[in-house]
C-alpha cells in the first residue's frame, strides 16, 4: 500500500505441488508447470520453470537446466522464450 507502506500478499489460483508459496520474496516455482490462455482463435502456453542461479550453486542448477530441458522436450516446437530479471540484479555474472 503506498499511503501505509504495509505489505499486501496477493495469490491467484491455489496452490498445488509445483509452488512454494511460503517463502515471501524468493522464488515461488519448484517445478515446471504450464498454463494455456486462449487468444482470439488461438492459445498461448506459458511455461512457468523453477529460477536459476538464486543460490548459486551450479549443481543445483545443473538439476534444474535438466528438469526444463525434460519438460520441453515434449512439445514439437517452442515459438519464443521470455526470460524474467529482477530490475536490481547485478547483470556482470556469468549467469547473464
């Protein structure tokens, strides 16, 4: 809230297996999960994927780089990939 400075925890949907919702300010997806949108005559597919490079630790995300690859690899073709940056994260690291 602007006025007050107090914080508001909002949720869409509920939670399921895929999602830790208990931990306020760090990554929410624990595991690939997808969701498909209709768009005029059409439908999108987003493919939400657990975060890389949130604890630094290469094998953990050697793990994770393995579980999207497994989990993509099922769809013929991918049309675009979005990656999503916190606006204050250091871009010098070999992650980006």
């Amino acid at each position: 809230d602007p006025d007050s400075c107090e914080d508001y925890v909002v949720t869409i949907g509920n939670p399921n297996e895929c999602e830790n919702w208990d931990v306020r300010g760090g990554p929410c997806t624990l595991h690939c999960q997808s969701f498909v949108f209709p768009v005029g005559k059409r439908f999108v597919r987003l493919i939400d994927t657990p975060s890389i490079g949130i604890t630094m630790d290469p094998e953990q995300d050697s793990k994770i780089f393995h579980e999207i690859f497994t989990y993509t690899i099922s769809y013929q073709h991918l049309n675009a990939i979005l990656i999503l940056f916190r606006s204050n994260e250091c871009r010098d690291t070999t992650y980006f």
